[in-house]
C-alpha cells in the first residue's frame, strides 16, 4: 500500500499522505461520494473527481506490477532472469517497457529468423553484424550446404539478414526511438475504399485526409476508424518511413563494406516488416484509448449536467406524448407522480379533433388538479405546445418542453414493466415524459445512460470504460443531491451509496409491508442492510416528517451527538438549529472538533443547517421559441433566434431551435477566441441566441453562431 501511494502521488502530485489514507478507504470498502462528502479529515478535503482519479492511476499501478510479476515469472521458469534484467523490469514506468524488455525473450511461433537459425545461419548474422568481413563470398561457402544449411549464397544471405531484423526489432533502444518518432511525427491517413464512394457517402470528408496523428481530436479519430470498421475507409498512422529507416541505420551500420550493405537491407526490412506494424497497431490502440476517454468525459458530463437539471418539484402534472396519426397520449399524475388517468388526444392531421381535444383537456385539468404541462419534444411536440397555449384554463398553468429522449427505452423496459404492468408502452412512455419535468434525476435514472441521447461515439468507445463512467457519473449525481427515502423508486435507491440493486429492491419490499421509515436507525432493521452499508448510505438518505429532524439533512447519523453538543451550547432546540442563519456566528466550530471530527465536518454539518434539504440543482427556467418559426424552411441566414443546447460534443454544440432538426455551433463559432473545449464555454439545457450562417434544407443542417450575438 504504501508503495503504491508513493507511486500514485508522484504521478498526481499531492501528498503522501492523502493518497494513502484515500486508497486505504476504497480498500475498506467506501464510496467515492462517502469519502468525498464524509471523509474529509482523512483525505484532507479530496473532491470526488480527484478520488476517481487516485483510483484509476491505482489500478494502473497495479496492473503494471501483475504484468512485471508475470514477465519475471515467465523468465524464471525459462531460467533466463539475471538480477539485472530482474532489476530493469522493476525499474520500468510503463507496460510499454516492460514488454520491450521481456521481447528478445519471449517464447515466439515459429518466425522467419527462428527458421533460419534452425539452418545454422546465426554465425553468418553474427559476423555480419559486427561488419568484420573481408570476403562475403568466401565466408557463405560456409553456410551453404543442400543437408542442413543453405542451398544457395541469396538464401544464406536472406536467413542472416532475417535474423539480423528480428535482432534490431528486439532492441529496446531502437524500438523506444522509432516509438517516440510515431508519437509525435506520425500521420493519420484516410483514403476512401474502393468502390465505397457512394455507399460510404457518410464518411466523405474522410475520403482524402490526412492529419498529425497527435493533434488529431478525438470525433475525427473515432470517425476514421468506425469508417475503417465499416469497410468504407482505409487508414495508416505512420511517420515518413524513409525517414525512419535512415535513423535506425545511423544506429546499426557503422561501415560501408558488404556487410555493411547486409545490414540496411535488413534495416530496411525490420523497420517495414517488423517495427511499424507493431508500432502501428501500439499508436492505434494508444489514439483510441486517448480518443475514448475524451469522448466518455464530453458523454459523461453532458449526463451529469442532464441529471442535475432543475425539477419542477411535487406538483400535479399532465403529460403529453404528441403524435400525429397516432394521437397524442395524455396521462394525469399526482404529486408523487402516481398515474391517475390516462387518455388519447387526436388534435393534428389527419384527424383534426382540435375541439374535442381542447375540451377534454381542459376537463383532465379540472378534474385532477393539474398545476404544470409537459408536453414531449418530439414529433409534434411544437404544434401541441401551441395548442395548449392557445387554450384558456381557469387557473395559471405551467407548461412545459420536456427532452422526450430514451422514454421509449424506459416504457419497454423491464422497470416499466414491473410498475405499470396493466398500461401500453404510450402510457408508460407518457408518465415517464411527466416526472421528468417533476424530477428528472429520480425518473432518468431508471434509463441505460447510452439511450439518453447526450454522448458522442457511445457504440465505438471501450463499452467497459463508457458504463463505468458512466455509472459514476449517475452515483455522484445521485447523492450529490441526497435522496427521499420514503418516496425513491429502486431504481433511485440502488445509486445511493452502499446500497445497489438487491439492497435497494429490499428497503421497498420492507416500506410497501410495513410502511414508511419514521427515521434513519430503521434501516438497520432491513435485511441485508448491515452496519457497513449503513454507514456509506444513512447520511444520503432523507426522511421528511420523521421522528428525528436530522433525518431530513444531509448530516450523518455519526455526527448527531456533535450536534446534541451544538444545541447545549447554544441553548438552543435542535429544531432551532435548522435554518438558523445566525448559527455561524454563535456557535465558534473549533470548540467541537476532536480527534475524529475536524473543522471540515463541523463546517459542512453549520452550512447544512443554514440551508437544511438545499437541492442543489436550482429551479426550472421557462423557455419559448421563436414562434414563426415551425420548419427548417422557415430558417434564413442572418437570423437571430433563442435556441437551448441539447447536446454538447468535442467539435461543438447541438442547439434546439424548435424545428425537428438540431443546428450546431461549431466550436469555431463559440467564441472569438480560440475554444478547444466547447464544454467550457456552454452547457446542457443552456438558454442562449444564435445567429443562422447557413441552412442546408436537402442535408437538414443548420449552421450557427454565437460571436457578434448577446442573450
């Protein structure tokens, strides 16, 4: 452990002493919000990203060290280690390393060089390579012969030089310089396949490009290679080779004698044959593992920013799927997002019903308390907005566009199934529409991140590494803003630190037996709920109404005796401590701090009271769009118009501008300074204006800008 701290602070620069006590937690079991949020005193106040990141560069270690292990093991039982070579595997940085260490010694299939030393040729390479030949002709008499040998000078010759190229191929040094030319000299090429040119028309900008493979941004990387995938494109990532060839030789040819000439060919014959595939296929695996973790981060912060949009909050909701020929699917929910009603609306062609529509809207509203409207973005969604704000309720009502995307993944789904059995995939399509304007974490949760429709690339990036981030990602979320205990779905619960799925399945059970928790200490009672998993979840789960008013707060259940002292010093109840604005100033923190609790906790456990249950993320922002605009025709240069960005990528951004089609403001056209993250500039849900610079109606493309256009 503590040889792995040491490594990992090295390589992130903090101290010791952080990291240790960081990896020591994970071992034992925390989470990385349990860690971030109640563990501050031992991390000495590490946020969740720096913990996720101590964590991947701890597995990175370690898997290094198991591949050291096994590379020693292999030698040992081949009997080849020496303390030296034991010695610079130990001492090696990389995996990269290591495997160009353990290469010369690695059992090989049969190879041109091992055929050819099965021939008795290793002599001939030998005195070649050392350059110490008068006559070649007369050394090859040697190795010629019809039994065991050659049978010719050009076949002895070619063994030897065959030899030779796996020996240059082999030499770390060589290859660590021709690594190094790849890594910043190499060019991405793409060409388009053979008779792909129409079939491949959606790869066209790729058919003739070439790019420095190190500057090459992650879109253009994994665009290339799915192109390759596909059979529409043919790439190459390699340095000049000429270039590459001249550079080893100025390292193995010292002469100019016959010899000398043996060996360029079979410089020349290692770098092409030998070395630049293998250093191809290292640079590719390297650019796609680089461009795959770029993507994921733009994927996983556009779902971070998804789930911690605004919530519309407890409020009786209509919902509204709009469809054309279909109808439009209407469902009524109560405050905790119950179905009460259902219904189908047939407002647009060709139907028509616009009337009987608008009655039997206005009757759900009535008769079901409605207080706010969503109404789905997709297909028809702008003409049943204008619907409905065309129509006169009798009371003020909210209404609202809500991202319909992956609510069809969720109505087949499993879940859905499970909590409306008895309804159609419409209906369960419908509610989902509702309570995503109510909550949309709580209801988002219950979807396949890769169906939400925010990412860039999902189907081509490592799928290990995308739902593990992305898995992250809905954790943090999720307990960022603390959960209802008596009131989340298993689907909710089952994010909450220290809980998981069958955890999360068995506090439902127990709360449909035998009703709502009254306060935390009653999830102990919970089957299977042990003290370990209590402690990672109690302080993320609230209960409002309980019996204990601490329940309610994101204090944890391990600090209510420190608040017991607060309220004593204090003099006050400690229900009067909650809300308090005053309580900083008459409560001194340092007087409560002791070898276990620190001022960071204390600090926390004084700003939750001053905002006791603040969610974090904010109140919705009504939005409207430009109303004459209803097509992509409607859409002319110059424009200026209000739009609300959907989708965030490493070459821009998607916007909505109300029509079916998204435009996009390229990350050229963010700022008028150089952007190289459009995610530093804008963010999902933002509300801004655009300015049209071109509408390409047959390709369905809008091109937009924010330089020159304020809010």
């Amino acid at each position: 452990m503590i040889d792995l701290a040491r490594s990992v602070a090295q390589a992130i620069g903090l101290p010791q002493w952080q990291i240790q006590n960081t990896l020591q937690l994970i071992e034992e079991g925390a989470t990385i919000p349990f860690i971030a949020r109640y563990r501050k005193e031992k991390t000495g106040g590490l946020s969740d990203i720096q913990i996720i990141e101590i964590q991947k560069l701890a597995r990175q270690n370690i898997q290094l060290e198991e591949r050291k292990a096994v590379v020693i093991k292999s030698l040992e039982e081949q009997e080849l280690v020496t303390e030296e070579l034991r010695q610079r595997i130990k001492e090696a940085d990389t995996i990269s390393q290591v495997e160009d260490i353990y290469l010369p010694y690695k059992p090989k299939r049969k190879t041109r060089a091992s055929i050819a030393i099965e021939k008795g040729l290793e002599p001939l390479a030998k005195m070649i390579m050392s350059e110490n030949v008068t006559s070649l002709s007369s050394l090859l008499r040697n190795f010629i012969s019809p039994k065991t040998k050659a049978t010719n000078e050009e076949e002895a010759l070619q063994g030897a030089r065959d030899i030779i190229a796996e020996w240059i191929n082999e030499r770390g040094s060589t290859r660590n310089s021709l690594r190094k030319m790849f890594q910043n000299e190499a060019v991405i090429q793409s060409k388009v396949a053979k008779g792909k040119e129409e079939v491949g028309e959606k790869f066209e900008s790729y058919f003739d490009w070439q790019e420095k493979a190190s500057r090459a941004p992650s879109h253009r990387i994994l665009a290339m290679f799915r192109g390759e995938g596909e059979g529409f494109l043919k790439v190459k990532i390699v340095p000049d080779i000429e270039n590459a060839i001249s550079n080893v030789e100025r390292f193995i040819v010292k002469g100019t004698n016959e010899a000398s000439e043996q060996k360029k060919l079979a410089v020349t014959d290692a770098v092409k044959r030998l070395l630049f595939p293998s250093l191809e296929t290292e640079l590719r695996s390297a650019l796609k593992q680089k461009a795959d973790e770029s993507a994921v981060k733009v994927f996983s912060e556009n779902l971070r920013q998804l789930l911690l949009s605004p919530p519309m909050g407890q409020k009786n909701v209509l919902a509204i799927d709009p469809g054309f020929r279909t109808g439009c699917k209407i469902v009524c929910l109560d405050k905790s997002g119950n179905l009460q009603n259902n219904d189908t609306i047939f407002p647009h062609p060709p139907q028509r019903e616009t009337a009987m529509a608008v009655k039997k809207i206005k009757s759900l509203v009535n008769a079901y308390h409605i207080e706010a409207i969503a109404i789905g973005n997709g297909t028809a969604g702008r003409e049943t907005e204008e619907m409905i704000k065309r129509i006169r309720f009798d009371r003020d009502l909210t209404a609202v566009m809500v991202n319909e995307s992956g609510a069809s993944v969720y109505s087949a789904s499993a879940i859905a199934r499970k909590e409306f059995p008895d309804y159609d995939v419409t209906v369960r399509g419908a509610v989902s529409i509702g309570r995503r304007l109510m909550d949309p974490l709580a209801e988002l949760v219950k979807i396949d991140p890769k169906a939400i429709g925010v990412g860039q690339y999902q189907h081509d990036v490592n799928q290990k590494l995308l739902h593990e981030s992305l898995q992250t990602t809905v954790e943090l979320c999720v307990n960022n803003v603390g959960v209802e205990l008596n009131t989340a779905s298993s689907a909710l619960l089952s994010y909450v630190s220290g809980i998981g799925p069958k955890l999360a399945e068995q506090i439902v059970q127990d709360r449909t037996s035998k009703g709502d928790f009254k306060n935390r200490e009653e999830l102990k009672k919970v089957k299977g709920l042990g003290s370990k998993a209590f402690e990672q979840s109690a302080g993320f789960l609230r209960i409002k109404n309980g019996t204990n008013p601490l329940d309610a707060s994101a204090v944890h259940p391990e600090n209510y005796q420190v608040v017991k002292q607060m309220s004593k010093k204090a003099h006050l109840s400690i229900d009067e401590l909650i809300g308090n604005k005053q309580l900083k100033s008459l409560i001194n923190a340092e007087d409560f701090t002791n070898d276990e609790i620190g001022l960071p906790t204390i600090n926390d456990i004084l700003s939750e009271f001053e905002k006791p249950g603040r969610d974090p993320r904010g109140d919705v922002k009504l939005f409207e769009f430009d109303k004459s605009i209803k097509r992509i025709e409607d859409i002319r240069p110059g424009m200026i118009l209000p739009a609300i960005v959907t989708n965030i990528t490493a070459f821009g951004a998607f916007v909505d501008l109300g029509v079916h089609e998204s435009g996009l403001i390229h990350k050229s056209q963010i700022a008028e300074e150089f952007v190289s993250d459009p995610a530093e500039y804008l963010k999902l849900n933002q509300q801004l204006m655009v300015k049209v610079l071109e509408v390409d109606v047959a390709r369905k493309r809008i091109g937009l800008t924010l330089i020159g256009v304020s809010d």
